[in-house]
C-alpha cells in the first residue's frame, strides 16, 4: 500500500476485541485497493451488529457497515472498496453495493465539502 493513502477502511477493535478485528485486518488487507489503509478504532457505536466497519476520505461520503461475519462479507467489503474509491463524491446507492452489504448498512453520511462547514 503506498505510504500516503488516501482511503480507509476503519475497523471496529472493540466490537469482538482487538484479535478478531486483527484477524479481519489481515483477511482485508491484501485485497484492497492501492491508495486504502486500514485502521483499528474504538468503538464506532454499532455494538448491536458486530464488527462494525467504516470507509472514509475526504471530500467523499463516508459510509459504516455491521454484521461483518464470514468470507462472503470480506470479499463484498473490498468489492466496495473499489467502487467507493472509484466514485468521485463516494455516493453508492445500495443496489450498486455488493449484495452482502445490502442490508449490512448501518450509515451513509454525507460529505462535509471544504468551505461549506457553518
């Protein structure tokens, strides 16, 4: 991955401890796109769906997925990471996600746009 990245892909350390969210870490991490790093967090408030994960950068939506479970799950989470970093605001309706993550959305929030902060 390149020592700048401007992606990423936030995963839950105390949704299942921080072993499991290791574990997940490096089922993802060579399968992203160059440009995505990945880093561990606190909790992102989806205790209720574990593992929680997010995707962000700037100037692009920023988006967090929960039940992240098994193979099929890791495989749709770098298929949306492709489309996310390939989508110039981050903005994916859920029919153009990868079908595990259909019902795997816990929130898109919009872009905060450089100038426009009240």
């Amino acid at each position: 991955m390149p020592s700048a990245p401007d992606h990423f892909l936030l995963i839950c350390k105390t949704c299942q401890g921080e072993a499991h969210a290791q574990g997940l870490s490096d089922a993802v991490f060579d399968r992203l796109p160059n440009g995505f790093s990945i880093r561990m967090v606190d909790c992102m408030a989806g205790c209720a769906r574990p593992v929680t994960v997010g995707f962000q950068a700037v100037d692009k939506a920023q988006y967090l997925f929960g039940d992240i479970q098994d193979a099929q799950d890791i495989q749709a989470l770098t298929e949306f990471a492709r489309q996310y970093q390939n989508s110039a605001d981050g903005w994916t309706n859920a029919t153009e996600r990868p079908e595990p993550l259909f019902i795997k959305t816990l929130s898109r929030m919009p872009r905060i746009e450089k100038g426009v902060c009240p």
